[in-house]
C-alpha cells in the first residue's frame, strides 16, 4: 500500500499526493453553449472527496466549430471565466491536482455537429459504414494550423487562469494531434508532413505555445499512443521518439494510451478477453520507455485489481496509475483503495448487439458518460442501466445539436 498511496513530485516541485490518477472521460455534460455545467462542476467536487492525486478532465475543446461531440466544454475566451473558476475551485481544499485536457477532434468530428471538419489531410475517416457520420475533412493551410496551435496555448492560458492547476494535451485516440503524427491521415509535402520530425512538430509547436503561454513551472503534461495498432499507421518505434522529442523540451508528465476511432483500442468492447483479465493493457510500452527517458509517467488502460497497480508501481516503470471507467461507477475510488475496502474495482461492457456500434464503443462509451452525470446530479452511479438507453443518450445529443451547429 505504501507505494500507491505516497506522494509523487514532479520535476517543476508539483505535489500528486498518491499515485492515483483520474484519466480523462469526456463527460458530454456542458451546457447546450458548451460551458462547464452545474452537474458537471458537481461531478469534480464528488471526485475530489474521493482522493485521487490528479483528476483529468473530459476533453475541452480549443474552437467552437470544432467538436468531439455535442456537449462538450469549449474554452476559447473568457465568456465562461465565471463557472471555469467554479469548476476550479471543486477540488477546493482537497489537495487534488485539477488539470483540463486540451483537444481538437480534426477529422472524427461528426457530421451532424459540426459546420466543417479540418485535418492534416483530406483524407476519410475508414469506418465501414459509420463513416457516412464523418465528412472528408479539408486539409489545413499553414496559417489555420498556426492559428490551432495558439489556441491550445489560449485555452490553457485560460483555464490556468481560472485555478486549474496543470493541463494535458490530448496527443492520443485519432484525434488531431494525433493524425498529424500519423502517416495513415497524414500525407502532407510541406513542414508539417512526410519524415517523423515533420509530423511531430505540430505536437511539439502545440507544447511550445503552451508553454509560451502559461509559464516555466507550469505543469504541462501529454496523453499520447503507444501506437495506433493499423497498418501504415503511428507505430511503437515512432512513439518512442515523439516521448523522447518532448522529454528534451520539458514536458512534465507522459500518459500513455493507444487506439483511434478506426482502431479504438480505448474500448473495452474492443479487446480481447485474454487482455482484459491481464490489465494494464501497455506496461511493455512503459518498461521501454522509462529506459528512453526521465520524465515522469502515467500509464493508464485496463487497471481493475489494487494487486497490479501495486505491482506495476513497484517495477519501478511507471509513477502514476490511471484509471477511467473504475471512476464512473467507484467516484470513492482512492478512499477505497487506501483504506482497502475494495480489491477489484468491475466495469461492464455494455453492449447492444449491433456489431459496428458496439466496436466503436458507441454503446459502451455514453453509458459509462451517463454514470458521470449521474455522479453529477447527485445520484448513484447504476451498473444495470439499460445499454439502449446510452445508445438513445447519444443519438439525442446529436440530433439536438445538429439544430443549432449552423447558427
Ligand atoms: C466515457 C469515456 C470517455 C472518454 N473520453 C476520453 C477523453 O475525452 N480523452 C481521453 O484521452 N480519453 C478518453 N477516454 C479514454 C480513457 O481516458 C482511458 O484511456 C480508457 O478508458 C482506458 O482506461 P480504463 O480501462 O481505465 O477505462 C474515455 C473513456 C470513456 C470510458
């Protein structure tokens, strides 16, 4: 127990005070003009009891014309500084890090919500039949990829402002930052495309701005893939060298993931038995890794048994467990683990029986986003809640905002 429940300093003197880390679950739980809403704040008050070190928030958004999906918080100025410093201020008193996750979706930005979708090039997102969700995306001029980057240095900027104490880039899942790495949805000739190094300077422009933006000792952290598991795609090799590039600029603290929305090794649904009873889905990654580099690392993807976060801390490879679904449906999760109340902290896989969603997690993932707002409003998470109604959830979510993307 004394490894999980230790303080943990990262290298510009930020306190973890455990080894506990809530990893990002975007809550699509903002209000209709994607500011934090009252249950969501609510949420990360219940959270912060709970004990972990770090909370991560769901993604927000850096553009309002670009969305992961209908409800998601969006910070672009300061119309919504009032409830940001609200939402800071949940973890008030707890000693709980607070850190925003800072994303742009690029091209898996469904149709319905969105007026245009960007990416590095215009390439389709390869889904079967579930892409007719997404558009081509148009590939970005020089200047617009310019103007993204500032506003994920603005959006920080923003949310340090209003007391967040740290943030994350979101590097991983397919999203933007994570097909510009990618060769698969990136084919660009210029700066920004072709060799790794050119791939890879929209990540690091991105941290730089970022740094720019909100000071030295800030702590600034990534969420980055292993690999994207698909032919021709980001593999463990390149990854490596992307961690070590951001080690040498600084970066605080290296989460590591994997999947997109093509491959989503992020879904439950989508793994193996076999692997799910193993846990801790990337822990080969995390023993290379910390070969590579200094900085410090989270590792986050398949944890369920207090046995093997313990063990994975003690290899020595890794500084701080993450976890996402256990927090849905076990808000308590660290009181837990310490006091020793829980050993095995089971998440369901619901699923609908309709094959192409269930892969997606379309199923999967607005039912595990319905525990949070159940968290939020106050109630008890419920593991028998129906898997059609998630799948009802997030086909309303979408039609509504489809009325108002155009205004
Ligand atoms: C409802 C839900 C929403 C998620 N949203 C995000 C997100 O916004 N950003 C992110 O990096 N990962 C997101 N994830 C992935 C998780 O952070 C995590 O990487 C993944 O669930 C594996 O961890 P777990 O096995 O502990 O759930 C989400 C997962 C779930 C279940």
């Amino acid at each position: 127990m004394k490894n999980i429940a230790s303080s943990f300093t990262l290298p510009n003197g930020s306190v973890l005070k455990n080894r506990i880390a809530k990893s990002a679950m975007s809550e699509n739980f903002g209000t209709r003009n994607q500011a934090p809403s009252k249950g969501l704040i609510n949420a990360y008050k219940v959270w912060a009891k709970g004990n972990p070190g770090l909370l991560i928030t769901g993604n927000v958004m850096v553009d309002s014309m670009a969305l992961g999906e209908a409800r998601n918080v969006v910070v672009e100025d300061y119309k919504d500084f009032e409830l940001l410093k609200k939402w800071a201020r949940s973890v008030e008193g707890t000693g709980v890090h607070l850190w925003p996750q800072i994303n742009h979706p690029g091209r898996q930005a469904f149709a319905a919500i969105n007026r245009e979708t960007v990416g590095p090039s215009a390439i389709s997102l390869s889904l079967g039949s579930a892409s007719k969700m997404f558009k081509i995306p148009i590939a970005l001029s020089d200047e617009a990829i310019w103007d993204i980057i500032k506003r994920f240095g603005n959006t920080a900027r923003i949310m340090k402002e209003a007391g967040f104490t740290g943030c994350q880039i979101h590097g991983a899942h397919g999203y933007l930052v994570s097909q510009f790495l990618s060769p698969n949805s990136n084919i660009r000739t210029d700066q920004w495309g072709g060799s790794l190094s050119n791939r890879a300077r929209f990540v690091l422009e991105v941290y730089r701005e970022i740094r720019r933006q909100v000071g030295p000792d800030y702590p600034i952290a990534i969420k980055i893939n292993s690999a994207d598991f698909q032919r021709g795609g980001f593999t463990e090799e390149e990854s490596m060298e992307v961690i070590r590039f951001l080690g040498n600029e600084g970066i605080d603290l290296i989460e590591i993931s994997g999947g997109t929305y093509e491959r989503p090794a992020m879904i439950q649904g989508d793994r193996k038995k076999s692997t799910i009873s193993r846990e801790a889905y990337f822990l080969d990654y995390i023993e290379k890794a910390r070969k590579l580099i200094k900085t410090p690392l989270l590792l986050t993807g398949g944890f369920r048994s207090v046995s093997v976060m313990e063990k994975a801390l003690e290899g020595g490879n890794l500084d701080v467990v993450g976890l996402a679904r256990p927090f849905c449906l076990y808000p308590n999760l660290a009181n837990q683990i310490f006091d020793g109340s829980v050993e095995r902290f089971e998440t369901p896989i619901p699923q609908i029986g309709i094959k192409f969603l269930d892969k997606l997690g379309g199923v999967e993932l607005p039912w595990y986003e319905l525990q949070i707002q159940r968290i939020g409003k106050g109630k008890s998470p419920k593991t028998n809640l129906l898997a059609i109604l998630a799948f009802w959830f997030s086909l309303k979510s979408l039609f509504f905002k489809s009325f108002w993307k155009n205004k």
